[in-house]
C-alpha cells in the first residue's frame, strides 16, 4: 500500500519563497487482498478495531462474574461453577477464534469491519442471555451461532484468497460451519437432560478444530501480536476483579466507615491483584513464540485455565464484597434457596474460594510458563509460598482471624513468589531462559 504523507502546495508557499509540508491521513481502503501477513512484520501491535472488540468481550465476562456470584452466594457451588465454565466457554472460545484468525488476516478493510461488527453484536447477546442461563439461553445461542457463522465467512474469504493456505482455511471455514449446525440441533431438538454432556461434546470437538486444521499448513500469525493479545486480555480480566475490588472496598467502607480493617482490605485487594498482573507479565511468552512456533498450540490452550481463574476471580471478590458487608448484599441479591451460605459462615467461605481461586491460578501460570519456555528452573518449589498463604489464610480466618487481614495473608504468597523469582533470575539468568 502506498502513502503519500506529504505534499506541497501554490498556497502553502510563504513569503520567503519555500513551501511548507502538508501532512495528509493515510489513504482509505474499501477492501484489501485477504493474502495472509507477514509473520516477522515489524511493530506489529494491537490494532484499535480489536481493542473494541476487547471491550464488548469483557461485558459478556463480567455477566459471567455475576452468575457466578450469584451461584455462590445461594450456595450452589457445583451447579455454580458448572454454569461458569460453560458461560465462559462461550465467550472465550470465539474471542480466541478471532484473535488467531485477525493476527494472520487482519486486512482492517470494510468487510474486515463489518464483521468484527457482527462478531461484536454476538458477544452482546451471550452477555445478555448469560444471566438468564448458563449458555446464554436464546440470546446466548444467537450470538454464539453470529460470531461463528460470521468467522466462517471470512475463513472463507481467506480461503479463496490465500491460495497457499486454502486448504487450511477451508478446513476450518468446513469444521466450524458443520459444528454450528450441531449446536443448533443441540438447541432445538435435544432433551435438557442431554445438554450438559452435549455441550462437553460439542465444546471438544471446537478445540479439536484447530489442531486439525493446521495440518493442512499453518496459518500466518504473529508472534508478538498473538502475546500481545493474550496480554491485553489478562489486563482486562483483571481489570474486572478491579471492580469487583472496589465493590469489596465500598462494602467494608459502608459497613464499617474508615477503619485499619478498611485499609487492611484495601491493600490486600489491590496489592494481590498487582501480583497476579506482575507473575504473568514475568513470564516471556511472546519470546517463546517467536522462537518455537510449535508450541503455539501448548501456548494458546494452556491459557485457558489461566483465563478462567482470573474471570472466576471477579465473581469470588464480590462474594468478599457481601462478606465485609456483613451478608446483607448477597441475601438481597441472590436466588437464596435452604443451602444459602449463612451470614456467619460468609467470611470463611469466601476466604476458602479467594485462597483456591489464586492458588489455582499461581501453580496454572507456573505449569504453563515452564511448559512453554522449557526453562530449567521448573522447580514447584517456588509455587510453595503462595500455596501456603492460600492454606493459612483460609485456616486462620476459620479460626476467627477477621477477613481483611485473611486477603492480607494471601497477598504476601505472590509477594513472595516474585521476589525469589526475581532474585534468582538475577543470580542465573540461564536457568529462566527460553530453551
């Protein structure tokens, strides 16, 4: 594609006879050849089309959150769990889709637009039918069927216009197509009963699609941009416990007003939050993908229990948040049924979800950093502290111990974590490195 930033013009001349540089805005594309991009493109990063695209997804995560908030609190923690990882599937697994598919054929024309647009009214649905239903419901169904359907559209286009990948894009536009019409007839002619197992069925046969496409060649992704993107996804993830934290903190304030539990609760929270984002981002994931490609498929699937931690993590800190409330909220708020988590029980419980939702967190973060890097320094002991803090945290708070400085307990495990991570990094650099 050609630019011509600058240009001069009669009128631009001044008094002293020279001109003075006229920038212009890049030129406007209507449609670009799907040709695939280069994988070694330089200063390739996030484009801003897929930072909305971000956006719309953390709705739907946070609708997620919710029902899981809610599931919790009623004391419903099996089926609870159970609606959020299906809740979660459905809105992940297209956000993956078209990260991968953008990072090799992001054309960034108008068809390009038009359906990221479409994908983005699909993530808006599944946020609106997952509070209603774990799947999403009718809503839900729709807009999973629009963001698939529409991404067999553009495999499609991929297809007919990369013709070094064709095979490969056909395959996936073949697969995901056919998959669609499955879970359509799971919607509309399965019993109840069959849906749960359906959709495992289903859900498996949806990340089979990839690793079976690929064998037909391997798309044009890119390396830094795929890292890129799971990156800004952790941050958002994040970003929603941030809320949830600031929930928990308005909580203990209307409670309790200024007190030292508030200031205990406050840095706990955000101190523990700070940790997550700091052990994730010491971990050179985008270098492991620059150097072996191969294990993209190790890389991009072993996120998912990552991910997962870090969205459950948002619905628990607002279960923290009915606990310094004192229950009131998460009676008034939740489909309480006979098995609803008595008021006395709260703070025990909700420090038990917090110290395993991060302890489950820390030892997937530290599986997939040694997996993927194939560093020598895979050693479980340095998983050991925050394990630990999880375990005394939840003890001593069943104890009696109040539960803001419980999340304080917790939060000293990633402290620890990262600073023995980091002194030993110092020391032998060699044993972190990417092998």
């Amino acid at each position: 594609m050609s630019h011509r930033p600058f240009v001069r013009r009669a009128d631009d001349i001044g008094e002293g006879g020279e001109s003075s540089p006229v920038a212009l805005p890049p030129p406007l594309t209507i449609k670009r050849h799907m040709s695939g991009r280069q994988i070694h493109e330089e200063e390739r990063a996030s484009t801003p089309l897929e930072l909305l695209f971000d956006l719309t997804a953390v709705v739907a995560v946070a609708a997620a959150a919710t029902r899981l908030h809610h599931g919790l609190a009623a004391g419903e923690m099996q089926e609870a769990m159970v609606d959020f990882i299906q809740a979660f599937f459905v809105v992940w697994w297209p956000w993956m889709s078209y990260t991968w598919f953008a990072s090799a054929y992001d054309t960034d024309d108008v068809p390009f637009r038009l359906a990221t647009l479409v994908q983005m009214i699909g993530v808006l649905l599944i946020a609106i039918g997952i509070p209603q239903e774990a799947g999403g419901g009718a809503a839900g169904i729709v807009g999973f069927f629009l963001m698939r359907a529409t991404l067999v559209v553009q495999w499609c286009r991929a297809a007919s216009e990369h013709a070094e990948r064709r095979h490969t894009c056909l395959r996936y536009a073949v697969a995901i197509g056919l998959l669609q019409l499955l879970w359509l007839a799971r919607a509309g002619w399965l019993p109840a009963s069959w849906h749960l197992h359906s959709f495992a069925v289903l859900a498996i046969c949806e990340l089979a699609v990839p690793v079976w496409a690929a064998r037909a060649g391997e798309t044009p992704w890119h390396a830094h941009h795929v890292a890129e993107r799971y990156g800004l996804f952790t941050i958002i993830l994040l970003g929603e416990c941030m809320v949830a934290s600031a929930n928990a903190i308005s909580s203990a304030l209307a409670t309790g007003g200024w007190s030292l539990d508030l200031a205990v609760a406050s840095v706990s929270i955000i101190g523990l939050i700070m940790g997550l984002w700091w052990a994730y981002f010491l971990i050179p994931f985008a270098q492991v993908l620059q150097l072996h490609r191969e294990r993209g498929f190790l890389w991009g699937y072993g996120h998912a229990l990552v991910f997962i931690t870090l969205a459950a993590l948002g619905g628990v800190l607002e279960v923290v948040a009915d606990a310094l409330k004192g229950g009131a909220a998460h009676v008034a708020t939740a489909h309480v049924r006979a098995g609803a988590v008595p008021d006395v029980a709260l703070p025990d419980f909700a420090m038990g979800m917090v110290a395993a939702t991060v302890g489950v967190f820390f030892a997937a973060l530290w599986w997939l950093g040694g997996q993927s890097t194939r560093r020598q320094a895979r050693n479980p002991k340095y998983v050991l502290p925050v394990l630990l803090a999880c375990v005394a945290a939840w003890f001593l708070v069943h104890r009696g111990l109040p539960l803001p400085w419980g999340l304080l307990t917790v939060a000293v495990g990633p402290v620890a974590l990262i600073g023995w991570v980091t002194r030993d990094r110092l020391r032998r650099p060699e044993h972190f490195a990417v092998r």
